[in-house]
C-alpha cells in the first residue's frame, strides 16, 4: 500500500508539459505503416495449391506528346507536278518551236501564228559519214502522224508499232545508199530536236533513257520496255500540238 502511494504521489509530481511533449516524439519516431500491396494467385506447374506474390505496382503512362511533334505527325506530305519542277530550269529555246521548258512544245496553231512553217534537222551517212540537212513541213507532216495514230491507236495497246521502233531513215544523196541517213541526236538531252524526230518519225532512233527523259519532263508513264516509252512519246507529242478530244 505504501509503494502504491508513493507512485502515484510521483505521477502527480509531473510536469503535464512533459509528457504532452513525450508522446510526440513517441509518436513521430514510429515509421508510418506501408500501404497493403496488391497480391497476385500463380499456380505452380505441378498442380499444387495457388501461392500469393505481390504484384508489382503499374508504371505510370507516358507523357502525351508535345503540340510541336504532333503536328509534325500529322503534316501532309505534297507532291510535286512533274510539269512544274523545280528541276526545269527556264533557259532559252534552243529551237525556234521550242519553249523555254525542255521537251515541250507550242500548239499548232501557235507555231503558226510564229510564222514557224518548216522544222529543220541533221542527218549523217552511216556508210560514208556525210551530213545532210533535212527540213519538213509543219502542217502536213504533222497531218500526216496524226492521221495515223487516230487511225492505229486503239489497235497499239500502248505499245509502239514496228514503223516507230525501226523508222524508215531517208536515203543519202552523197553515197546513194538507201536508209543510210540517221538523225543527229544531241548528247545534251536539254537540245534534242524532238519535233523534227517526231514528224519524220524517227523517235525510235532515241535511246530508251532519253525517251524516258522526254515522258519525264511532261509527266507521262515512263517505265517497261522501250516500245511502251516510245508510245508515250508519239502521243504526248502528238497531244502538245494539237491535244485530243
């Protein structure tokens, strides 16, 4: 009984303060509870009972793109008109029918308003090397092919008939050699004398990468054999002249 008293005269002896302080730092030296983790069921290979593993936590999502790079994404891209490129550069016609973009051509009616009545272009001897000029009416050559691929067209199939793959060259007058006179053809595909090949109809003595080059600058179909290019060469020709219905 006296060691009851004695105690509780001690508690009674104490500084509230103290213990209001005590419990404090009690309290804030006690590590917080971690927060229940969600648990996972696998079920072993052998069939025995399910073990519980904690799963672990899902990472977070990704951030969403910048403004910037999303409408980088979404730019379209534009294609460039084969007739508009910045590749044909403006020069000056190296023909009076010619226009200041390379493999291309004023209609008809144009060249004629010009006064443009002749088209004229070299041809060399494959037998003795003699160099001839050859000069051709605009209107009725021009008549002439036209004629022909209206008449033949449609029997083509877009391919170039053998009259256009082999032409008939003209004959040379120094020799007397018959067909001997093949065109003179520019190494610089940007001074081929196209319209003069075109109405003696011989651009199939063009190789198949300056035909290619032709269809290129006028935005026609350029791939496959040399008989298709060639068909396409005829018609866009044809078509800057006088185009089709």
């Amino acid at each position: 009984m006296e060691g009851k008293a004695a105690a509780s005269r001690h508690a009674d002896e104490l500084d509230p303060l103290a213990l209001t302080l005590g419990s404090i730092y009690a309290a804030a030296a006690v590590a917080p509870a971690s927060p229940p983790r969600a648990t996972q069921r696998r079920r072993l290979n052998n069939g025995s009972a399910p073990i519980y593993a904690a799963a672990s936590p899902a990472s977070p999502p990704p951030p969403p793109l910048p403004l910037v790079a999303t409408r980088a994404v979404r730019r379209r891209v534009h294609r460039v008109n084969p007739r508009a490129d910045a590749g044909d550069l403006v020069q000056a016609p190296p023909f009076p029918w010619a226009t200041e973009r390379p493999a291309q051509h004023g209609t008809l009616q144009s060249l004629l308003r010009r006064g443009v009545t002749s088209v004229e272009g070299q041809a060399r001897c494959k037998r003795c090397g003699g160099r001839k000029a050859i000069a051709y009416d605009l209107e009725s050559k021009f008549r002439e092919v036209r004629e022909y691929i209206v008449a033949n067209r449609h029997a083509m199939y877009d391919r170039a008939p053998k009259a256009w793959e082999f032409p008939a060259l003209p004959d040379c007058d120094a020799c007397g050699h018959k067909g001997a006179m093949w065109p003179e053809i520019a190494a610089d595909k940007h001074e081929i004398n196209w319209l003069f090949l075109f109405l003696g109809q011989m651009l199939g003595c063009c190789t198949l990468e300056q035909l290619r080059y032709f269809c290129m600058k006028n935005g026609r179909h350029r791939t496959g054999a040399k008989n298709r290019v060639l068909y396409y060469a005829y018609i866009e020709m044809s078509n800057q002249l006088l185009p089709f219905d």
